[in-house]
C-alpha cells in the first residue's frame, strides 16, 4: 500500500525542527486565550526521513498548565524557538495528546538522548523526590490545507 506524501507545509515543517533545540509549544484555556511555553521535544530519527509517521515528543509534568489544557484539547501550534521561547521560524498547527504506555518509554529514552545531560539530571531528581507524575506528550503535525 502506497503513502501519499505530506503537504508542503508540514514536510517544510519537519525539515525546519530538524537542527532544533527547543520548541514553542502555544496551547489554548477555556476562554480561548493561548499560552506559549518554551518546550524541549524529541523526534525518532527515521521520522524525518519518512515523515508520513511523525511524532514528536515532550515531556512534561501530569499536573502542569499546559498538560491540563491538552487534555481538554489537543488543538495546538508549535514554533522553532530560543531557549527563551523566542520564535525563530513560523507557526504550524498540530495536534498533542497524552502517550499511550508503549510511547512513553521509546518518547523518554529520545528525549534523555538529545538532552544529555540535563534529561538525566531530572530523572535522578525525580527518582529521589518522586512527588509529581511524569508524563509524555505525542505530537502530530497537521496540515492545513484543504482537501477536495
């Protein structure tokens, strides 16, 4: 069974996070005012090269601001940013929800590799003064284009 490519607005999407270290992750209260917090995400490595299958991962609290409003709704826009939250590149639309039990690892181990060694010095923290639920966020690019 043959894939159709991505549109070009999301492909273009996944080449621009290729080299990048932190994302602007804008989510959305109850009241429809969006929030942007700068995020560190993970990418499987073969996603790229196929990016009919991309995901990226975030880590986060089970308990934080921006965890909640995903729960409610997934509806999101993520953006290339400093580690300041500063955007670099344009916005793109997508989609986040919780990981399912099978992603939570693979997303962890992608996360704790491309943030050496800081990941891992939260996860000792974490492992000492377990207090507040871990989880992991999938999120899914989406194209906005129309289609006919």
């Amino acid at each position: 069974m043959e894939t159709e490519p991505l549109p070009s607005d999301v492909s273009g999407a996944l080449i621009a996070l290729r080299d990048v270290k932190y994302l602007n992750l804008e989510s959305y209260r109850r009241s429809g005012k969006s929030v942007r917090t700068p995020i560190w995400f993970a990418a499987s490595p073969g996603d790229f090269a196929n990016p009919i299958m991309e995901k990226l991962y975030v880590y986060s609290i089970a308990d934080s601001g921006k965890a909640k409003r995903i729960r409610r709704c997934g509806r999101i826009r993520i953006a290339a940013c400093d580690v300041r939250g500063k955007v670099t590149a344009p916005w793109t639309s997508a989609f986040a929800e919780m990981a399912t039990a099978e992603e939570f690892e693979p997303g962890m181990r992608l996360l704790d590799r491309k943030y050496l060694p800081w990941k891992q010095i939260l996860n000792l923290s974490a492992m000492l003064f377990r207090r507040r639920k871990r989880i992991v966020l999938v999120i899914r690019l989406v194209s906005i284009t129309s289609s006919r």
